[in-house]
C-alpha cells in the first residue's frame, strides 16, 4: 500500500513562481519569488503557518535562498539570497547578486558572477560557494564579503551545489556532468546524465543523488577506490526513472526517502527505489524541501508553495483539500506536452474504469469537446482528474491584447526613433495600447523582440510569442530569408544548451512543433516532445520511417522469457532437493511454503517480493550444491525479469559497495563479504562458474547466463552488471565443456552481446586480460558451432564480438591471435544454416 501525502497547507503571497524553498531547522520557512521578494514563514497551530516578513530589495526575478545560522560575522543568523540579471540592448541593467540578510534590511551584497546566479550553500567551515550560469563557481569569505576563489572547468552553465563534510564542494553543470572541487582543483568529474544536470542533495547514509534534464534521479558513491568500475564513468549506484519532464529539484527527507520534483507538475516521492506517492500540482514544480517532521514543502509555478504531510493530526480541512483538488482539476495543459493529442482519437470516460499500471499514470479522456488528463492514484485506487487539456494551437493567438498588426512601411526603409529600418511592425501590448518594433533584415528576431521586451518592460513570458510571430511574418515578407544563427553574441547563447539559440517563454506559445527552445529565465525546454502521457495507442504521432539496421557495432540487448513455465514442476523440484540439503541452507516447512507461493508469482509483472521470501532465495537456495541449484537459477531468472526486483537488487549491491568502501582506510574483508550478501548478480555467477577444478553442470550454467541477461533489461541493473565484467570473464573464460550444447551456446552468446552493447553505450573501458579471457571462451563456442546450432546464437556472437572490439588496437590484435575474423568466416559464414 503506497503513503498517502495529504495538503497540510497552503502559503499565499507570493504573485508569480515560487523558485525557492528553505526550510530551517526550527521548522520556518523562507520562500522566494519571480515577483522579487521573499517571504519568511512561521509555523502556527501545529499546522498552518503565517507570513512573519517579507523582504524586498532584489531588483529582479529570485532564483534560491538559504539559511545562514549564527557565526562571527552574523551572531543572530542571517538569509542569503540571489537572482538573476536583467541585459537590455546588450548591456546590463541589473547586475546578478547575492544578498546577505539580517531581519528585512539588506547588510552585505556580493558582486562578481556575470550572469544568473542560481545556487548557493555552505561549507562546513562557514565560506558561502555560489554558482552561475557564467559558467564559474565561487567561493566567498562572509566575513570580509570578498571572493577567495574562483573555480573554472565546466564548460556550460553551473546549476547547483553541494557542500561536502570533508570540505570538498559538489556542483552540478548543463555540461551534463557534477564536478568534486577541493580547495580550487577539480578532484573528480562524475559522469552518467545525458543533458543539463539540474539539482544535486545528499541522502542521511552519505550517498549522493542528481538529477535533471534526462528525467531521472542518479544515486552516486563518491569512493569505491579500486574497484573494477572505470572512473570516466563515475560511480553510478542506481538510477530513478519516473518522472516524464525535466527535475528540476531534490530533497531528502529524514529517513531516508527521496523527493523529487519537476516540469511534470509532480512531487514524488522514492523509497527503496520506487514512487510510494505522486503528489500533482497545478503547475510545474520548482522545488521541493522536507521539514524535520518529515513534511514536505513544495514551490510551485502557480505562486503558491505548499506542504504535504503523513500525519493526520495536521491535514488540512476539507474545504481546502476541496479548493486544491479543484485547483488541479480546473488547471489547463498543452496538447504538445501530451503527444499532440488529436481530439476525435481519445477514449472516452469508459477508459477510466481500468485501473492504472502504477502511481501516476496520465490517461487523456474525451468529455463532449473537450479533453481531460486524470492521473492514477495508487494510494487511493481511483484515477484524479489534473486538468483539461488545450489544443496548443489555440494559444497562438496574440496574449499581450490583441493581434500582432502587420508590419508598417513593409515596401521600403521605414523610420523609427530617428533611425531607419527595413520592417517596423504595430504590436499591441493591451487593447487599445500600441508599440512600434523596428527590425533590419539581418537583424535576429530573437534579440529584437528581446529589446523591445526590454525598452517596454514587458513580462519576459511574451518573447517566444513575439518571436515566433515575426519569424512567420518575415517568411512572408521575405521567403528567401536565412534564418542565421552565426555570429551570435552572448545573448543569443543558451548558457545551458550548448550554446544554440534559445527562446524564451510560455511552452503553450509555440508554434513550431519541430524545434526544441530552451527558456533563459524559467530552464524548461518548449516545443519538444517529451514523451507520450497518454496510454492510448492512438494518440501516438505516426512512425517516421526507420534507418537502415546497423548490425555492428550493435544496439539492442536479448532477455530469456518472463516467469516460470512449469511453477508446479519447479516447486516440486525444489521439494525434493531441499530433502537433501544440510545445513543453514534448509528450507523448514514454513519457508517452503513462501517459496511455493514466491515459485506462483514470479515474473516480469509481479508485485514486489517481500525482503524476507527474497532472502530464502538469495540466502539460502543459491548457495545450494551446484547439481541441485538448477531451480533458484531459474527463479532468480524470472525475478531478473521484473523492474521491481532488478532494482531492489542492483541498488542494494552498489549501496553496500559504497558503504564498504566509503570506510576510513577502504574496504575491509569484513565490509566486502557484507557487499558480497547483498549482489545477486555475484551470487549467480559463483553458484554456476566454470572456474577451477569443479565444473558447475551445463544446465546451471546455462539458466545462470541467462539470469544474468535477464539484468540488462533494466537500468538499475547497469552499474552492478558492469562491476562484475571481470567477474563473467573468469567464470565464463573455460566453458567447462559445455561449448557444444546448444542452450549453452545461445546464452553465452547473448551474455557477451548485452554486454558488449551495455559497455559501448556507458563508453566502458575493460582490462585487455579480461576481454582476451572472454575472448577465449568465444573462440570455443565459434569452433562448437554446428549445422544443427541456433543461428540465432551465431548472430548475436558476431554482432557481440564485433561491437565489443569496435576500432580498439589492442582488443583487434588479440582477436587476430586467436584467429577469430578466420573462424566465423570458416565456422558461421561458411556453414550452409547461415549461406542458405
């Protein structure tokens, strides 16, 4: 059964987004606004909580606040905040700084970065780092107010930081990497995002998580010295996929769980890596925090920040759980944020009458003429309605008054404050209300409505409607126009999307269905496609045609099955090799019965198996005698299967492995054996090796491998399956003789397929010793094959091998010594299952 957050309360006040939360440790809240000020509140009654102050001074739009506790230069305390900078023709109007407050009077103000500042926190020793979209993180001395340090090496803008108990700083990039800085030199840079790194916090055991643009959380180990995994990498313990838009913030709460939260209008929250509840929000999610008690607050787009609460003792009143329930309901959402839905394709209300595949599903229904999204509440066990969907294109039409006028003076150099231009167009801010905008023909649009926003201090969220219309009108004007984005200066550069135009922003605003923009003031991303949120196959955009299939260097992994094909002749199997087990291992009569019941169920859509019947497996049955270990192979198969389990279990093992070599002094054998309990993984390849003297049969080394493959299937799986490369090559490097079967074949040869794909898409390198031990077991396997082999079994040996030497110099050679190009071109090529 999923926790059921409820509303505690809500906080009113602020006008536009809340982009900040600070919650302090005596329970007060400090919030901030792109409405330019900040709000400390107060908690009343045990559950409300009262605006105490409201501090005013930033002259532009809010981006983060913290706490400073007491300390020599502050003995009461104090809140530091920071902003962004406002440009106007180029030059800069309103410079980006940090402000140091004490009550509601600014008493310090630290100048430096260039352009937005973005995150700021604190240093065990008491220095203020702070970080920016100039691309720099700095260090600061609050007692002299005077930068000690400037740290370069990101090659994009600096999102967030982290601050370290050993003194060394964490900061997160849009160079899609998190850096480890000690003192001013980049100790480490951690890789595994594959866009904008966006937030970054700190769990209670030390772990580290980040998330951002690629939609998932990464939980991180920052020491697992001398372990077989390749730093280039980093050290990537699990990885948390659920959420279908940007995350733009994370917190932890005090035991443990996670809260994320993002541009899906969604606070979810994480426990042994899975969603135990999504909170819905009428907007989109700017952060998140969690108070000591364990509630968590949330800041939302729409200018309210709200808390969430388990207790029942501080819920909120049911008339305004009623309010916020209508808030979510009544709220609007861009057909292109669902896929581009197509009205007379939707399901109607009928479709709500099947229940949802997990917590937080969208499903799009037609009402009359109009849409509406509802999203499945596991905790509830109903599907709630989140609001209707808009057709995007209906947002088109000009939100500032009125239409967009055409352009004055369209047949010749037009005159405009004195000087001349090619196009001036009427634009109508309000109605009856009017501006000229002047443009020249090489003039770009984007710097142009950027001016005009600017000279007529209009709300930046009218630019991509500005630009977006004078892109289509000067296509009319002028058809053989270059839309040129060279020579483009420092306005022009997305600090976070590798320096390629942006525009700014309401995503309901975009015509364009085929680019992606990125706003400079909000991060979100407009126009792109971000995922289907329906579950309907016909909202789906029709399939463009495929590429050619590219064999080598190969894409896509292989799995064995689901569950158990005979869950009755498995259990009975198990019955009696447990009559013969001694021992620890046993099985008494009330776990036999958990594992005939865990033998039911097992399989890809199975719910989670509780700790304890997974314990009988991995505790006890994998440790039995290798010819009665055939039946937990397959169990472990089937459970490898579902993403319950394979995530359960990949984050266990690497979580243990952090904690192990997270010790002062590394790793003691002590610590590792405790890693080695929690590897499933491990455990199936011991209990089936080829190595030594004492060969496993080849059935359990068969139904091993393929529980192994079963693994690639899921990304939690990932790190640990790359940890043990070493190990596969030293179990698997002697087939033990069982090269000639054919079931053997097939899943040695899709063990090395999945992994070399798994290690050319992390951009893994692998010791020469042990590519050339797996190597060695290919060469057996190629000289086995048979007219009577699988070709199925040839062609994913092929297409592993040649992905896994790619152009390496030396994985080449030792191919060439062991003479593999001659044996598939003698032993698959030339065999006549394959030429026929």
């Amino acid at each position: 059964m999923a926790d059921t957050w409820k509303l505690r309360c809500e906080l009113h006040g602020h006008e536009q987004d809340v982009r900040a939360i600070c919650a302090f440790s005596d329970s007060t809240l400090a919030t901030c606004s792109r409405d330019k000020s900040i709000r400390v509140w107060e908690p009343i009654d045990g559950r409300d909580f009262a605006s105490k102050s409201v501090l005013l001074g930033h002259e532009h739009f809010i981006a983060t606040v913290i706490e400073l506790p007491p300390c020599a230069a502050h003995p009461t305390g104090a809140i530091l905040s920071a902003g962004y900078d406002r440009t106007m023709s180029g030059q800069t109007i309103v410079k980006p700084v940090i402000n140091i407050w004490e009550g509601s009077t600014i008493v310090g103000v630290l100048e430096g970065h260039t352009l937005t500042v973005c995150g700021l926190a604190l240093t065990p020793s008491g220095q203020l780092v702070s970080v920016s979209w100039d691309k720099t993180v700095r260090v600061w001395d609050l007692s002299t107010r005077q930068c000690t340090a400037v740290l370069a090496g990101h090659e994009a803008a600096v999102w967030d930081v982290l601050c370290l108990e050993d003194g060394s700083v964490l900061t997160a990039s849009a160079d899609k990497t998190v850096k480890r800085w000690r003192g001013a030199v980049c100790e480490h840079t951690y890789k595994g995002h594959t866009d904008c790194v966006r937030a970054l916090a700190m769990l209670p055991d030390g772990r580290i998580m980040s998330a951002g643009n690629d939609n998932v959380i990464k939980i991180w180990s920052l020491d697992l010295a001398g372990n077989s995994l390749d730093t280039s990498c980093g050290f990537v313990l699990g990885t948390l996929a659920g959420h279908d838009h940007f995350i733009y913030t994370l917190a932890a709460a005090p035991n443990g769980d996670i809260v994320s939260a993002g541009e899906d209008r969604t606070v979810r929250i994480w426990r042994d890596s899975q969603v135990v509840c999504t909170i819905r929000h009428p907007d989109s999610v700017w952060s998140v925090g969690v108070l000591p008690n364990g509630d968590v607050v949330s800041g939302c787009a729409d200018g309210v920040a709200r808390v969430f609460t388990l207790s029942d003792e501080r819920v909120a009143p049911e008339e305004e759980i009623k309010a916020f329930e209508e808030a979510l309901a009544n709220s609007t959402i861009g057909s292109h944020t669902l896929g581009g839905l197509q009205m007379e394709q939707l399901p109607g209300p009928e479709a709500l009458a099947k229940p949802g595949a997990h917590d937080g599903q969208t499903r799009v229904i037609r009402e009359g003429d109009k849409a509406f999204a509802y999203s499945w509440s596991l905790a509830s066990h109903k599907w709630e309605p989140i609001g209707e969907v808009v057709d995007s294109a209906a947002q088109d039409k000009n939100e500032l008054g009125g239409d967009l006028a055409a352009p004055v003076g369209s047949d010749g150099p037009t005159e405009l404050n004195g000087k001349k231009y090619d196009y001036v167009f009427d634009i109508e801010v309000a109605e009856g209300k009017s501006h000229k905008l002047g443009m020249n023909k090489k003039d770009n649009p984007y710097m142009a409505a950027s001016m005009f926003i600017d000279d007529n201090d209009l709300n930046p969220d009218y630019l991509e409607l500005i630009v977006s219309w004078l892109d289509t009108e000067l296509d009319k004007l002028d058809p053989s126009r270059k839309k040129d984005e060279g020579n483009m200066d420092l306005l022009d550069k997305d600090p976070f999307n590798d320096g390629k135009v942006y525009r700014a922003g309401s995503a309901g605003n975009l015509k364009s269905q085929g680019n992606t923009f990125y706003d400079p003031l909000s991060g979100k991303r407009l126009g792109a496609n971000p995922g289907d949120d329906s579950d309907s196959d016909d909202d789906k955009p029709v399939a463009k045609k495929q590429p050619p299939v590219v064999h080598i260097p190969h894409s896509k992994s292989y799995f064995f099955g689901g569950g158990l094909a005979k869950p009755s002749a498995c259990f009975a199997k198990i019955k009696e090799f447990n009559a013969a087990v001694e021992g620890d291992s046993k099985l008494s009569d009330d776990e036999l019965s958990r594992v005939e019941a865990l033998v039911a169920v097992a399989g890809p859509t199975s719910e989670l198996p509780s700790d304890e019947d997974l314990a009988l497996l991995t505790d006890k049955m994998l440790h039995w005698p290798s010819d009665k270990i055939l039946p937990a192979l397959d169990i472990t198969r089937a459970l490898f299967s579902n993403p319950l389990v394979a995530a359960k279990w990949g984050t266990a093992a690497m979580g243990a492995y952090g904690v192990a070599y997270s010790q002062e002094g590394g790793a003691t054998p002590e610590g590792l054996m405790a890693a080695h309990k929690k590897d499933v993984v491990l455990q199936v390849l011991m209990a089936a090796s080829c190595a030594g003297e004492t060969k496993a049969p080849k059935m359990a080394v068969m139904m091993a491998q393929r529980a192994v493959c079963n693994a690639f299937q899921h990304q939690a799986a990932a790190p640990v399956l790359v940890l043990h490369i070493g190990t596969v090559a030293a179990v698997y490097g002697d087939t033990g003789g069982a090269e000639a079967d054919k079931m053997v074949q097939m899943s040695f040869s899709t063990l090395l397929c999945n992994y070399a794909v798994l290690l050319r898409g992390m951009k893994q390198n692998v010791d020469i010793a042990v590519v050339t031990n797996i190597l060695t077991a290919a060469v057996k396997i190629l000289k086995a094959f048979t007219e009577t082999s699988d070709t199925q079994a040839m062609y994913r040996l092929v297409c592993g091998l040649g992905t896994l030497l790619g152009k390496d110099g030396a994985r080449l050679m030792a191919a060439t010594d062991l003479r593999i190009p001659s044996l598939i071109r003698d032993r698959v090529m030339g065999l006549d299952c394959v030429r026929g």
